[in-house]
C-alpha cells in the first residue's frame, strides 16, 4: 500500500517529488512492478524537473513491450486505474506524506541490513556479518538536510538552545570531550578516578571533596571504560577514596575492564569496531543517569597504529564520541604525552581540534619517582569555555600507613 502512494506522489506532485529527492532508493522499493513504474517516471522527473502526471500512462505503453507479461499485466491492471483516478483527484498532502516515505525507506533499509546480516550468519560468516552491521549510517531525511542547519546569528538565537549542565565547575559540562595527558605513571588515571568518585558522592559539597577549585555542581554516575589498569587495581583504587563518603546508588560508578571482558568471554572487545561503540551507547541510553565516560586510555582502547594520522581519529573514535555528545555525555578521555615528555599531546591534530578541554600533567619537580609518588602540575592546554577560571596548581597524593587511603593537598607548582 505504501510504495503505491509513494507512485502516486511521484507521478502527481512535483512538489512531493522535490521534497523526496535526496532520500529517494529506487533499491529498497519491493514490489516488481512498483519498481519499473517508478523507475520511468522518476526518470520522467529528473529530465523534466516535474512530475509526469497524465504522461505517466503513455510512458507505461511506451515500455509494456519490454516487460515481463506477468509484470505488465499487473501494472495495466492494478496500478494504471489508479494512477488515472489520482490524477483527477485533489492534490494529496504532501508534508504527511513526505513523512510517511521518510519512515518507510529507514524500515525497509534496517530490514534489508538485518536480512543480509542473518545470511551472513546462517553461512557461518560471523565476521563478514559484524563488519556489515558495522557500515550502518543513519538514515538522512529530509528533516536532517544541511540547509536547516545554516542559519544565521539572529536564526540560532531563536533556536533557544538550552545550554548544557555543568557537572564539575569550572570545566566539566555534559556532552563534552575532555583530554588529560601526560607520561606514564604521571597519575592521570589516580586523578580521573578522583574525578569519578566525586562526581557520584551523595553528600558532594564539603571541602573535602573539592579539588583545588573544583567543585561538583550536578552529581552524576561514571561509566570508567578500562583498556590498562585491570579490575582488581581498578577496585583498590576506587577503595582509598571512600573515606570521602559513599557514592549514591544512582550515581555509582561502573567500570568495564577490557582486560578481564578478554580474559572471560574470549571477546577482544575493540572499541574501534562499531558494534562494540553501539553496546555503549546503548548501555547509556537505559542509563540515563550516566553522564560522563572514561577512555582509559584511547591508545589501548582504540588500537591506534599511527597516532598523527587524522584519518585514525576521524574513522576509529569520531563516530564514537559523536555519539556520546548526541546524549549530553561528558567524555574524559586519557591519553599519553610525547616521547621525551615535553612535545605536547601526543597524536593527529584532529584530536585536539575536537576536544573542549586539553589538560598535561608533568612531574612536580619535588616528586619522588623511586618511591612511586603521585606528584604533578596541572596545566591547560586548551580551555573553551571559564578559561579565566582554570590556573595551574599541583596535586600531592598521599596515603595513610597502612596504605587504606588516599589524600590529596593542593601545592604550587
């Protein structure tokens, strides 16, 4: 029934026609002969820049001969009165119907992949399968075309954007990317984890749970996706700061250790393939109370061959944290400095272009590496936004005797 309205919007409404123009697949049409109708006057269409209309019969007779008679018999049949009749008819409302197409090209286009996926899988291809679900783009409607989406200063305003959520002041904001690096063992993930747990604490407004200037001003739960440190260490660590207090059931933080996914399922769990970004992303729409997530780190997670290439970024994390920003989820994302420790953020430009914030922990001259101390200056890099707000100060983790907890002071730097 759909594809025959969608024949007789192109034969009568040049209007429909423009409207359908960029999302128009001849490909996902069904029925045989709905197809070779509305291959000829979609032709008619594009040479003509209008719709056939009454042409639409003589351009049936034209092509009956080459046709199948099972084909023609139909068309002549059961489409051509009806064509005749639309014609007469009052014109049919086309934003409505616009929508209908709009919804019915997504469908068949889902059911298409999902079809070809399960002969993929039926044939014991398992791979060529996931590499199939993982070329699946969103279907552009007219709804998405970019011309909505130019406007001018005047047009924005209007659009009365609600500004995202500051979960941690004067940096933190929902559906933004943050980068933290630095070498290794500098404390980024020590510094990330603190973050964390702040972030989820029921009573989150002391002193104690400040870090220098930072404050929390929406509490939020963290989802802490670990490519390195492992489960175990994950939750000693987690284990040293809950003498700040305990983190609200809403707002726990989770963590997803890659290396012991690995060890169990057998699943190395790439985040660079598609599908395994979508279990994210849908994990986080039926959490909702989630709004940040940690990439420790993007190096290990992502397998990252050739780090200054931007076609790497582009193709391997881009899609991902597109994403993220789509839900209004802040990204923490955890990376590594140059080689000798003084070159800046280590990768393709295209990183730096993306983030909001770029944040490099560098040794404090007074740290003590033998004894594996946690001391290091915070610097920016970049800051978009409350960049007035940010200075540099050092951090100086300690623990207790008997090594339980972990404080922190703020020193200079």
């Amino acid at each position: 029934m759909i594809e025959r309205k969608i024949l007789i919007g192109i034969v009568t409404s040049t209007e429909y026609c423009n409207q359908i123009k960029d999302i128009f697949d001849l490909t996902l049409i069904e029925s045989a002969a709905a197809k070779r109708m509305m291959s000829w006057m979609w032709d008619f269409y594009k040479e003509n820049n209008e719709a056939p209309k009454h042409d639409a019969v003589f351009l049936f007779w034209k092509h009956a001969k080459q046709l199948p008679k099972d084909v023609a018999e139909e068309i002549e049949e059961e489409i051509l009165p009806s064509l005749e009749t639309e014609n007469e008819a009052e014109p049919f409302n086309v934003s409505a119907m616009v929508k209908e197409t709009e919804k019915y090209f997504q469908q068949r286009k889902l059911s298409v992949l999902s079809d070809n996926i399960k002969i993929l899988i039926e044939k014991d291809q398992v791979e060529e399968a996931e590499k199939l679900a993982t070329t699946y783009k969103p279907f552009e409607t007219v709804s998405n075309k970019i011309d909505i989406h130019i406007l001018s200063a005047t047009e924005i305003r209007e659009q009365e954007i609600v500004k995202p959520i500051t979960l941690m002041s004067p940096w933190l904001k929902e559906g933004q990317m943050t980068i933290i690096y630095g070498n290794f063992g500098s404390g980024k993930s020590l510094l990330t984890i603190l973050v964390a747990y702040v972030l989820g604490l029921r009573e989150y407004d002391g002193k104690d749970c400040e870090i220098n200037k930072w404050q929390v001003k929406t509490p939020t739960g963290t989802l802490y996706i670990d490519g390195e440190i492992g489960q175990q260490e994950m939750e000693e660590r987690i284990k040293q700061f809950e003498w700040l207090g305990r983190q609200s059931v809403k707002h726990q933080m989770k963590v997803l250790s890659i290396p012991e996914y690995q060890l169990e399922t057998q699943d190395t769990f790439n985040m660079v393939l598609r599908i395994n970004q979508l279990k994210i992303i849908q994990w986080l729409k039926s959490h909702q109370e989630y709004k940040l997530v940690v990439l420790d780190s993007v190096s290990t997670l992502f397998g990252l061959v050739e780090e200054n290439d931007n076609s790497e970024w582009n193709n391997k994390i881009n899609p991902f944290l597109k994403d993220l920003r789509a839900l209004g989820v802040a990204c923490l994302l955890l990376h590594h400095a140059g080689k000798d420790g003084k070159r800046g953020l280590r990768g393709a430009s295209a990183m730096g272009a993306m983030a909001h914030n770029i944040f490099r922990l560098s040794d404090h001259s007074k740290k003590e590496k033998d004894d594996g101390e946690a001391w290091f200056i915070l610097s920016k890099d970049k800051q978009r936004q409350a960049g007035f707000g940010f200075r540099s100060f050092g951090i100086h983790y300690m623990q207790n005797k008997d090594k339980t907890k972990t404080f922190w002071e703020i020193t200079d730097y």
